[in-house]
C-alpha cells in the first residue's frame, strides 16, 4: 500500500479487485473499493455542464449589468459584478478541470482536490447569493418604495439579478456533491 502513488487525479478504468492477488471481488473490507462516481461530482459530465452554465448566467449577469450606465453609483450593484465575476473565473477553471478529466478519463477522487473544490464553491455560492438578495433589495427600493423605475434600468437590474440566482442555484449542487463527497470519504 505504501508503494503506491497519491496523484491528483486517479484511473477511473482500473481492475481494483485485481490489485490484490488472491483477493475475492467482492470483499466488503477491500479499502481499495471507491464508491461509484454520482454526476454531478467534478470530473462527471454533469458537473461540467453545471460548471459551463453557472459560468453563462454568470457572465450573462454581469453583462447586463455592466451595460447600465448608472450600475456603478450602487454599492449593492457593484459587489454583484464583482462577486459574478469571481463567480465566472471559478466555474471557467474548474469547467476545464472537468474537461481535462472526462478527456484523459480520470476522476477527481483526491481529497485535496475535493476540499479545495467545496471550499471555492461554498465561498462563491456565498457571495453571489448575497450579492443578488442585496442587488434585489436595492431594486425594490427604486422601483416600489421610490418609484422611480422610468429614470432608472429596472428591467436590466431585475434580469442581472435573476441571472445571478439561477447561477447561484446551479451553484448549490456542484457545492453539496463535493461536500459530500469528500465528507464521504
């Protein structure tokens, strides 16, 4: 067992019964059993379709957004961009992780990797959620409270911000597999 190598990414078409001689197959107390792959956890194609439509919401949001003239003279408005701007680069990176794995056929199994991964998203998640509730509150406030939606791009702010939920939405999967994955472990 100590000869072995702990490389980030492992075989997916390995013989694992085959690894230990005279070891029958199906052994219950064979530590080198993985548990089977769920899509959605990274390196399944579902988490690379997952990654590329967080980053299309994503960066839909912000570029509407970013196409209103007076987005910046808000706070709550800028922190949206921000945070969905972080929100693209991380779904980007990890979408061509997950590219790579389905390419060279390898599962993301290390327990490094899966920590990092859980870790990010539940940071991303975070912001963009919070992000949007603000971006929300602030959009009742200048279209019910002050009324004043025909000076301001309400209907763009509303489309940013449910841009930003659903990529948040699509966010909260990819989170909870790779939680609980690694907590799996």
């Amino acid at each position: 067992m100590s000869n072995r190598s702990r490389p980030l990414v492992h075989p997916l078409d390995t013989e694992l019964p085959q690894l230990r001689q005279g070891a029958a197959a199906d052994d219950d107390d064979d530590p080198m059993v993985m548990m089977k792959d769920v899509q959605g956890m990274p390196g399944t194609p579902a988490a690379l379709a997952l990654r590329f439509f967080q980053f299309g919401f994503a960066a839909v949001s912000v570029a509407v957004m970013a196409a209103t003239t007076d987005f910046p003279s808000v706070t709550a408005f800028r922190y949206l961009v921000a945070a969905l701007s972080l929100q693209c680069l991380w779904s980007l990176l990890l979408a061509i992780v997950d590219v790579y794995a389905l390419l060279v056929k390898r599962c993301l199994r290390n327990s490094k990797f899966l920590g990092f991964v859980a870790i990010g998203d539940g940071i991303t998640s975070t912001l963009t959620f919070a992000a949007a509730c603000a971006s929300a509150g602030i959009t009742v406030l200048i279209g019910s409270d002050l009324n004043n939606c025909a000076e301001n791009h309400c209907t763009r702010f509303e489309t940013s911000i449910a841009m930003a939920f659903v990529s948040w939405f699509l966010v909260s999967p990819t989170f909870f597999l790779s939680f609980w994955s690694l907590a799996s472990r």
